[in-house]
C-alpha cells in the first residue's frame, strides 16, 4: 500500500509540477513563442534574400556584353576565298571547330559551317577537293558587336538558328561566338554561384 501511495503520489507530484510550471509562465510562453517566431522568420528572410541574390546574379550575367567572353576564346580560325573544301574540313577537323570565317585580305566575306559543308557540298554532290569555299560560304552574315550583351546574343542564334557569330568593331573580327560558347559561359556560371 505504502508503495501504491508512494506512486500515486509521486505521479501527482510530477503532474502537479508539469501544472504549476504551465500555469506560472504564461508570459515565459509568450517570450518563448514570439523568440521562435522571430528566428523562423529571420530565417526564412535570409533564404528568401540568398535566392533572390542568387538569380539576380544569374539575370546580370545574361546582361553583360561579350567583352567579358571575348578574353576565353582562343585563336580565330580563318581561310581565303580560294581555299578547297577539303582544306577547310581538315582543318576544321584538327582545330576541333565548327565553322572557318572567310577572309578576303582583311575584310569578313563569309563563313563556313560544318552545316555549309553538308547541305552546300555533300548534298549537293559537289566534288570538295575541286570546289572553293567561296562557291558554298555563307555571304549574308549576321555579325553582332562586342558590346551585344550574352542575352541578346542567345537571342540571335536562337531566332536566326545560326550557331555561330563573328563578333565585330571598326570592321575587324575579334572572335567568333559560337551557341555552345554561350551556354557554357553561363553554365559554367551558374556552377560558380551554387559553389560560392
């Protein structure tokens, strides 16, 4: 019986204690809960701000001329009017490029694409060690400057589907941007940013 008591007892005791402790710090409650509302909420204020910071960032970078993407690319790749096909697909080859711009002394007449060299020459049933490029070049180039920001560069390739840009100033060529450019320029961002 002593026991059973003891037990009874006991349990009141803590039931009373829990009871007690509610009932006495309504305030402490109070204190407790607007202290969690207010780190639940600052919280969720700074990831609103870090992902906000984040595609900003993302929307600035579509905005920035290609001056920024010039100094990445390499050499540019260039062959005269009266050069085979067979040499431009070679050195197309070797270089691991998509296009060759056509140059006449220092002026841009054209370009030649892997899709001139499949629809022009090979379609066509043209013989490439007997045809020049300037017979199958592309003439009616679109070129864009190097202030053209990346976005309006996508833009153009997309709306043109042309995969490839000669970006030029004062009538000299500085690079040629190709679709692919463009997109790992901004990928390769982007891995930056959720790195960072």
């Amino acid at each position: 019986m002593s026991k059973l008591h003891y037990m009874l007892s006991g349990s009141t005791g803590l039931g009373l204690l829990s009871a007690n402790a509610l009932a006495a710090s309504p305030s402490e409650r109070t204190l407790t809960s607007v202290t969690e509302l207010f780190f639940y909420t600052f919280f969720l204020c700074v990831a609103i701000f870090i992902t906000l910071v984040y595609f900003a960032k993302f929307r600035d970078k579509r905005r920035m001329p290609l001056d920024a993407l010039l100094p990445e690319r390499g050499a540019i790749h260039s062959v005269k009017p009266d050069t085979l096909i067979t040499a431009c697909v070679q050195t197309m080859s070797a270089k691991k490029i998509g296009a060759l711009i056509v140059m006449a002394g220092d002026r841009l007449v054209g370009i030649f694409t892997e899709r001139d060299a499949l629809n022009k020459v090979l379609a066509a049933g043209l013989d490439p060690s007997k045809t020049k490029v300037s017979d199958v070049m592309t003439k009616d180039l679109y070129t864009i400057s190097p202030t053209t920001t990346v976005n309006q560069a996508m833009e153009v390739v997309t709306k043109r589907r042309i995969r490839h840009l000669p970006v030029v100033e004062n009538g000299k060529v500085l690079a040629v941007v190709s679709s692919s450019d463009l997109t790992r320029w901004l990928v390769k961002d982007q891995i930056g940013e959720v790195q960072n």
